[in-house]
C-alpha cells in the first residue's frame, strides 16, 4: 500500500538537517524510508533468483551464463534530480510511476548468447513480468553503448500486503560492461562537454569490443561442440563476418545441448 501522505518535498527534507525539522518532516522521512524499503526488497528478489540459477549452473552444469550480479538504488539526491528533469509531481505515486529506474541490478555474462539465455530464464518465472525490453545490443545506441534493458515486475510481499516494484535489469558481456564503465568516468570528468576525440576513441572502442565478443563466441563454441556442429551451422562459425550475430544465428546456437 502506498505510504502516506502522498505529497513528497525530498529538496526541503535533503536541505533540513533532521534535528531541525518538524515533525511532519520527520514523518515524510519515515514515508520514503518506506517507499524506498519496496525497492530494495525488489532489488534483493531479483538478486536471489539470479543467484539461484548461477548456483544451479556451477553444481550441475560445466559453465554458468552469469559471471556477476550487483545491484543498486538510487539516493535521494539523484531521484530529486530526476523529479525535476522529468517535471514529475511531488507525489509517492507519481515518482513510481515516472521514474523506473530507482531499482536496478546489472547481470555481466560472458558471451552474447548467455545474456539471451539469462533473460529468457529470468522472464520466464511465473512471479516475473517483463514490463518493457531495450536490446541496445541488436540496436546499439549511436554512441556505441551495447547492453540489454529489461523493466521488470516482481512482487514484494510486506505485512500490510503485496506491492508490485518494478526492477531494472541490464544485461551485458565483460566487454560491454568494461566499456560502458570507461564511457560513465569519462562523461563524469567532463559533464557535458566531453573532447571529439574521445568521443570517437569510444565509439571505435565500442566496435572493437562487439568483434571481440563475436570472436570469442564463436570459439567457445566451436571448443565446447568438439566438432559436433551440425555442417552447416559449422561453416556460419568459419565464414560469418558480422561483428553483431544475427537473430537466426543466435537462436541456433540456443538450441545447441553444450
């Protein structure tokens, strides 16, 4: 349920020392600890499924698909920030509904294939709804940013009753997430004003880290098939020149028993 009252001021609360304020002040504390309590058990839901299924995956399985998971929540600070760039009214419901990325855990894999694989695990458990998917690796974003996005509903079960939280998962492979972690410091440094030259050194970086992947995709499986690669998937493996492998390719390897 949601908390009340629903008039949310987190500028005034940031800005007031706690000994300071009144006591509706203190009680809208109260109101976002909660608020935010919602979204830290829905981070800790999805962790421990994916935690679950990494778990799985050592003990009976010779590779596991997922290589880290952590999670994260947005301070006070960032979501005021965000309130005021999105033009969200100062209501409890409001910030739910507006801003969907309070919540978010980010999954790193090893190939492109396994970041496919875990999805279609986690989007397939019956207390999981996927709200909305963003494949910025099929469809990179123009500066180069490869991941994929999932909005995504898990249910929260509290003692007055069940909330529904949405939880941001970003999926990507080591190389995705070494570079979006260099392209984050780099526009950190220079806010908005960030050299040419560096933008086309990441942009350059972002493409050599997609032939790299599909490089080392293509390798794993040809180690783990042994030769048992069905001939025609086998000579895609030696003449596919993509960086990005297609949406075919890919569904082929899925159904591969490794």
């Amino acid at each position: 349920m949601d908390p009340t009252p629903t008039q949310l001021d987190l500028g005034r609360l940031l800005e007031r020392p706690r000994s300071d304020g009144p006591a509706e002040d203190e009680q809208q504390r109260q109101d976002f600890t909660r608020f935010m309590m919602r979204y830290q058990f829905g981070t800790e839901e999805i962790v421990t499924k994916l935690s679950i299924l990494r778990d799985e995956f050592a003990h009976l399985h010779d590779t596991s698909p997922i290589e880290q998971v952590t999670s994260r929540l947005k301070s006070a600070e960032s979501i005021v920030e965000k309130m005021t760039r999105k033009g969200c009214e100062k209501t409890f419901e409001s910030v739910a509904e507006r801003i969907t990325d309070i919540a978010g855990v980010r999954v790193t894999c090893s190939f492109v294939s396994d970041v496919y694989t875990v999805f279609d695990l986690l989007a397939g458990q019956s207390d999981v709804r996927v709200v909305e998917v963003r494949d910025y690796i099929a469809r990179p974003k123009p500066n180069g940013y490869r991941s994929l996005h999932a909005l995504i509903e898990v249910p929260v079960f509290l003692s007055d009753g069940e909330v529904p939280v949405l939880v941001e998962v970003q999926l990507r492979t080591i190389a995705m997430d070494f570079w979006a972690s260099l392209e984050h410091k780099i526009h950190y440094k220079y806010r908005e004003d960030v050299p040419q030259s560096l933008l086309d050194g990441l942009k350059d970086a972002a493409e050599r880290a997609c032939e790299l992947d599909a490089t080392m995709e293509r390798l794993h499986t040809e180690v783990k098939t042994a030769g048992e690669l069905p001939a025609e998937l086998k000579q895609d493996l030696t003449t596919h020149t993509s960086a990005i492998p297609d949406a075919d390719f890919v569904e082929r390897l899925r159904h591969i028993k490794l």
